[in-house]
C-alpha cells in the first residue's frame, strides 16, 4: 500500500527517534484505517507532519509557514494556557499537523498522549475537514463530534498499530475519569461547548475519553456509522439528520 507517499515528517534535532518511530507509525496507520475500516480513503496531497522539540520552535515554524505574527501563532497553539496549551494542530487548507510531544509532564506512555494516536486525532480533523468543508460554513458539526469522533479514531488507529492494547487505553480512561471525578461535566453538558482545546483545556485527557467511551458504544451496534455519516455530511446533509440516518438514534449524550 502506497502509504508513505502521504505523510511526510519533518523532526526537529533533539525530537527522541522512538517519538518519530511512533508518530509516522500512528500516520501510517491512520492513513491504512481510512480504507479499511472508515472506508473513505484519504484524499489528498502529502500530509506535512512536523515534530518539535520545543514549544518556541513551534510557533517559530507556524509563523513562517502561515505568515502569522508571533501572537496569531502563539493564540493559535493555545499558548496562552502556559506549557499545558494545545499539544498538536491541524491547518486544513496547508494538510499540515504542528506538534511537540515529548513534554513529560503529559506522562509519557500512557494512551492518552502517545505520538501516534495524537497526530491520527489530527489526521482525522484535516479528513473531517475535507469531506465537510463545503458545509462547515453553514452548519459545523458540534465540537463534541468533532472531537469525540476523531477520538475513536485515533485510538482505534493505535490499537491497530499496536502502540497500545484496547485493554491499556480502558484502563487509562478509568484512571483520567477518576482521577477528575466530580470536576467533570456530565456529557449532556458537553453539547454548550463549542471549543474544546480552550475552554476545557485541563480536563481535555478526562473529557476526550468520556467522548471516547460514548463513541465505543454508538459504533460497537453500529460500525459503519461513521463512514455512513461523513458520507451524509459531504453531501450537504445537516448533522443532525445525518447523525439520527448513521445512528439510527439521536444524539443522547446522557448515558447514565
Ligand atoms: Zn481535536
């Protein structure tokens, strides 16, 4: 399969090789899982993957690439969060992902921030944003689809890579919900939001799983789903409706 042909990874010196090893693999992977189970190849010109060993460097490089100033970029990344802003970013109209990874604070090796399942999340937006970008102007899908949706993705990118087992990110997700506990909002709650990255910022890990777990449960009944509803999106189809026809149920984020 033609795969490398689509990622292209630039890394900066002092970017760990076992970091890259795990970003191009999770790349790699995510690119395999559009055809084979999404079923919607991924169609596009080369994805430009950059990984940078430090959050300067970053909006060093976002500055020059989009020709922003230093506080567009820094706004951009999230930056104003402190060194717990916006890990990795997609820029749809250039198929770039800027990303620094390698912060230890994050704790390294657990699911939730390994390489590759962070850059197929991002991988997963810029797709998003191909099949819906006619639409998006009209009627974007919520951010909790958005984000919940790319969420499965990259996690079930990571299981088929084997970056980690199925078992590993059930019990990461138990320990980041309970770890967070009563701090986290109820899922219903999540359909107000219409930014993640900034408004939830520090419960991001929790909340992305909890969208995580809701999605496992829409698609273990349903597995086309998410092919059956991007298909209906690029068509001109408003979430909603497209939701209820790939789901055969409505939006109930209320699980309990
Ligand atoms: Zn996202």
């Amino acid at each position: 399969m033609m795969v490398d042909s689509l990622i292209q990874l630039f890394a900066d010196p002092g970017v760990s090789p076992s970091l890259v090893y795990d970003a191009q693999t999770g790349g790699n992977q995510a690119i395999v899982s559009f055809a084979k189970t999404i079923k919607i190849p991924y169609a596009s010109p080369t994805i430009g993957i950059h990984l940078f060993a430090s959050s300067e460097r970053r909006s060093q490089s976002l500055m020059q690439i989009l020709g922003v100033s230093k506080q567009e970029a820094d706004n951009l990344l999230g930056i104003q969060y402190g060194s717990k802003g916006v890990l990795a970013i997609q820029h749809f109209p250039t198929q770039t992902i800027w990303a620094r990874l390698d912060e230890p604070a994050f704790g390294s090796g657990s699911p939730g921030w390994s390489p590759g399942k962070i850059i197929a999340h991002e991988i997963f937006h810029l797709w998003q944003h191909q099949l819906v970008k006619e639409q998006w102007h009209q009627q974007l899908d919520p951010a909790w689809l958005q984000e919940g949706s790319a969420e499965y993705f990259a996690f079930s990118v990571g299981i088929a890579a084997n970056l980690f087992t199925d078992g590993q990110v059930t019990q990461y997700c138990n320990w980041a919900i309970g770890e967070n506990g009563a701090q986290l909002p109820r899922l219903e709650e999540m359909e107000r939001y219409d930014d993640f990255d900034r408004t939830n910022n520090r419960l991001n890990g929790a909340v992305y799983c909890m969208l995580y777990i809701y999605f496992k449960k829409l698609l273990r009944d349903n597995p086309s789903g998410i092919k059956t509803y991007y298909q209906l999106r690029s068509q001109g189809i408003l979430w909603r409706e497209a939701f209820e026809k790939s789901f055969g149920t409505g939006p109930e984020l209320d699980l309990s």
